[in-house]
C-alpha cells in the first residue's frame, strides 16, 4: 500500500468517528459522547496537572493518575457522568493547602502591560460546561501560585539553563516509556494529551496560528483513537505539531518515523532554495551528483513537487507558505531506494534524473544555506573595493564563540577596522556569535527587542523582557562608522533573526535581501512517550515596540530577490548588490 493510500485510509477512518463529519458553513463539527469525554478530560487533567500540589511536588504521579481516568472517562454516558468522574478525582487529591494571596515573584514584579496571557481558561468557569462542582473546585488552581519547590514538578524552572532566562529546557520529570505498547489506547492518548497540553500553557504563540488549538483536540483524539501501531502514532503526533507553524519543531526526525514515511535514503550534498515561486537547485556538494545548478525541480519519483512538499508540509512545521528551505531540508530529498528520480527543467527542456541516495546521517548536512564544505567561505576577509565580509556561522565553526566578545570577532573586527564597508551574512546560523556585532554599532546598550517569558505563577501566562543589544558590556575596541550591509532571507531564522533586530536601528546598517522565516526564541523539549520528543519555540521574541516577529520575520530595508538566472549563473546576486550599494553609498 503506498503511503498516499494510507493516508486517504486514515481520512475515511476519521470521518467514520464523527457523529457528522461534513459540517456546513460555520457550523461545528459533532463528534461522539466518547470523544467529548475525552476532550473535557485532557482539559481538566492538563491543567490540574500544572497547578496541583500533589504534582508540582511529584507526590503523584500525574500520567498514571490519567491512564487511571481515561477508561472511566471513554465509558460515562453524558456530560454530567463525566463531570462527575472528574469531579471526585479532584477531590481524592487532596485540599489545596499553599496560600494563593502571595504570587510568584517575577509575576507580581512585573509591570500590568508586560503580562501577556495567551491561554484561555475561562473553560474553568463555565458551570456548564463543567458542572456547578467540577468549575467550583478548579477555581482555586486558577490564583498565581507561591514560589513552590518544582523540583519534581511537571516542568522545573529551577534547571533552565539559558543565562538571564527563566527558561525551561526541558521537562525532565516527563517519563519516556520507551518499551511503550503502541496498541494501548491509553498510552497513545497520553501521549496525545502531553503535547496538547504543553502547547496549550506553555506556547507563547498560539494566537497566531492558523487554526484554533483548542478546536483541533477532538480531531486529533479521534485520530488518535484509530492509530494502531508506532507508526501511525508518530504520524499523529507529527501532524499535531506541523499545526504550530513553527519551523523550531521537531519531532525526532532521526527515528523510524520519518525513514518510513518519506524513505530511508537522503539526497543529503545539495542545497536548495526557493526562487520565482519555484524549487530551484543552488549547488551540489559531490561531483559524482548529477543534478546542476539552476535545476527547477518538477517531480520526486514521479510525484509533482509541489504534492511532495504538500504531503511533507503535514508532518513538518512551516511558518509561512513558500517559505520551505530549512523546514523542509530533511524530508523533501528522500527516497525508499539508493536512487532518487529528480524531474528537472533544465535549459527549457525537462529531464528525468536518477540520484543517488545515501543513508542519513550523511556525513554533510548544509545548514541554513551555508556551504560547509573546507575552504569554501572564510570566518571574515576583506574583498574587491575594500569591503570587509562577515560570515558569522563559520565564525562559530573556527573559534567555538562565546556570547559577547568574543576573541574571533575581535581579531575580525580589527582586522577589518580600516575598510570603506562591512557587509554581514546572516543567511547562516550565527549560534552563538549574535550577539557580537552591536557593541560596534551603538554608544550605549538599548533595547534591541522584548523577549516573553514563561511565568511560574498560572499556566498559559508569559513576562516581557527587555533584550538589550549588547547586556551591558564595555564598548568594544572601537566603533565602525562605515556602511554595513546586513544579509537575511528564509534561510535567516532564530539567532540570524535575534541578530538582524538587534543591529537594525543602527545609524549605518541596512538590511537588504528578503524577509526573514519568522521562527525566532528559545526552545523547549517535550519528552513523547515512546521514546520520542518535540523541540518547539517556548520563549517568545517581540520588537522593541511589542510588535509580533513569529510567521512574521524580519523585513529588509531593500529587498533583493534570488533569481533563477543568478543562480544558474553561480552568482550571489544578495551580496552583490550590497557591494554596488557600500560603493554608492561611499560617493556621497
């Protein structure tokens, strides 16, 4: 069965489970008292889970409270049944003992307008909905919290390991179950559940997404309850996650999930790109690799590109339409065999290709667009006319940078003092050397943009965060009054991103290119039972103003796009015409 047959098998299942699964205008979809019961259930452990003490202590343990549930919950006859299943659990936990007049620090510290609340709990109070019972003794987990030792909580606070941040980096007493049965329903909706839920109080984004988190739940536990196997399951929860337009998801596409779907073979040495609304090939990185630059890819294996990145793009979170480089990188390019069948337009004239394919890892992965290839592009130089080049990731590579100033930049930055124009690529991963260039650029530190942090106080709140420019270091050696030309495009996202704001209101930077992918922040893992996890952003990035960068990006101050042509030709149009605009500029 080909996976394009699974997948309409699934569809036909799904509907199957809807009490009426073709609903009519704006008419809500009717799902069946078992699904309802489900969904009331995740909603109610969720958030019993990230506010009870009995859990935030670990004196229970909150998955087996649910495995408990989940069979009671399938089998209630009504609403009412189920509420009051719920109902008597809250209550076997124990009285809420902390005090809910004295709230968590950084939440009663923070200023009312930089309080950001993005969960909607009013679910809690709706007696309806809940039951006069249920919604009166949830109302007390709803006060901001004491500072409480987390230790052993769902999420720890306390071993978050950003410098400056109250960031979590991962739920470390989240279990794995790695020996998992994946025909156990119950698991499978733990599972389901987890994710939800994390989303639903620890997201800072989920506002802006294109549909409603909270109305996606019953179609995923209707999905859910049809999966039958490993495999059907991480499809699941991989598609619940390409939900959040979020192109810092992963669900661990180095397991059997991916290989299975989309083939255990890569075509790992090319770099692609999107240009004139088309997938273009910008260069290989082994002889042997008979595609070419300037290739417009037509079909993979005999499926049309743009259905291939359609089905990709169910699995794999993509900030924006289009916008497919870096998301995309690892599933596109696969086959099931050692030869992938690449359909060209090359020249005008259409070829079919045989590619090979090797196994992944390969040994060379392109990252962001950044040839890594030995002695392909240098940490810094300084080329024709006087202008010095900036790469910022292979910075990185060669000095193993440090945020601040660090000593390769210095060396750069000195090296280059005395040029007539300073053009940085941040069409690369600067990881760790961001935050390096500023301190050239401005007198003193200002903010350069809000960050928005997850608050311990209620689940579903975040703190802004003045980020500024240089966290007040010395100045460094000297300041650089030239022009600088700055470099983005989608390849640009999260530190590239964090970078380009943070320089962009200097006097003399320009940013020119494209806009940027819009994935900017910190991220989180969630451990998946069965052994996997999901890395998502869980730290919000802002503008100075407040203004949203996330599916937004980082416009350019002059746009310059890739055309197929330049790339057909081996140039670098971006930086070309930063080179004639520091010229220009330098004339006046």
């Amino acid at each position: 069965m080909s996976k394009w047959t699974r997948l309409l098998a699934v569809l036909l299942c799904v509907c199957l489970l809807f009490t009426s699964c073709a609903p009519v205008g704006n008419e809500k979809k009717e799902y069946s008292q078992e699904v309802q019961n489900l969904e009331k259930l995740c909603k109610v452990w969720g958030y019993v889970k990230y506010t009870h003490p009995v859990f935030l202590t670990g004196e229970k343990d909150w998955d087996a409270e649910l495995i408990t549930l989940i069979p009671q919950v399938r089998q209630a006859e009504n609403s009412e049944a189920t509420n009051q299943i719920l109902n008597e659990w809250l209550l076997s936990l124990g009285e809420i003992e902390y005090e809910t007049d004295t709230p968590a620090a950084q939440w009663s510290s923070a200023k009312e307008e930089d309080k950001v609340v993005i969960a909607d709990t009013s679910w809690i109070f709706d007696k309806k909905y809940l039951g006069e019972e249920l919604s009166a003794n949830m109302e007390p987990l709803t006060k901001p919290l004491v500072n409480i030792n987390r230790f052993n909580a769902p999420i720890d606070f306390a071993r978050g390991y950003y410098t400056g941040y109250n960031q979590p980096t991962m739920l470390v007493n989240e279990k794995l179950y790695e020996d998992m049965d994946y025909s156990d329903e119950n698991y499978r909706l733990l599972g389901l559940f987890r994710v939800w839920n994390v989303m639903e109080y620890y997201n800072p984004y989920l506002d802006i997404l294109d549909e409603d988190w909270e109305e996606l739940l019953p179609d995923f536990i209707v999905r859910m309850l049809q999966d039958t196997d490993r495999h059907s399951y991480d499809l699941t929860i991989a598609a619940l996650t390409a939900k959040l337009q979020d192109a810092h998801v992963i669900y661990n596409e180095r397991s059997e999930f991916i290989q299975k779907e989309f083939g255990e073979y890569i075509v790992n040495d090319i770099e692609f790109v999107s240009a004139e609304g088309e997938v273009v090939i910008v260069q290989t990185f082994d002889e042997s690799c008979p595609l070419q630059a300037g290739d417009i890819v037509r079909k993979l294996d005999g499926v049309d590109i743009k259905d291939v990145i359609q089905h990709c793009t169910e699995y794999y979170s993509v900030p924006m339409d289009g916008k497919i480089c870096n998301a995309l990188r690892y599933p596109l390019f696969r086959s099931h065999d050692t030869t992938l069948e690449v359909t060209v337009l090359r020249d005008g004239e259409e070829k079919t290709i045989d590619v090979p394919a090797g196994e992944f890892p390969s040994s060379f992965i392109p990252r962001y667009g950044a040839s890594y290839q030995e002695g392909e592009k240098k940490p810094y130089e300084i080329i024709e006319g006087n202008i010095g080049v900036i790469n910022p990731d292979f910075m990185d590579l060669q000095s193993g940078a440090i945020h601040g100033n660090d000593a390769k930049w210095i060396e750069a930055m000195n090296a280059l003092r005395d040029t007539d124009g300073l053009i940085v690529d941040y069409r690369q991963y600067p990881a760790n050397s961001w935050r390096c260039l500023p301190p050239y650029l401005f007198e003193e530190p200002e903010v350069g943009l809000l960050g928005v942090s997850i608050s311990e106080a209620v689940p579903g709140t975040f703190v802004k965060e003045p980020v500024y420019n240089f966290f007040n270091k010395p100045r460094a050696v000297y300041p650089y009054e030239k022009e600088v030309v700055v470099l983005i495009d989608e390849h640009s996202q999260s530190a590239p991103e964090y970078a380009a704001m943070l320089v962009r209101n200097a006097e003399n930077v320009t940013l020119m290119g494209e806009n940027t992918l819009g994935s900017d922040g910190h991220c989180l893992i969630v451990p998946i039972p069965g052994g996997n996890m999901v890395l998502y952003t869980a730290y919000g990035i802002y503008t100075p103003e407040g203004g949203q960068t996330q599916r937004i990006g980082i416009p350019p101050d002059i746009e310059v796009k890739k055309t197929i042509e330049g790339i057909k030709e081996g140039r670098d149009e971006l930086l070309e015409a930063a080179v004639a605009y520091i010229r220009e500029e330098n004339k006046k």
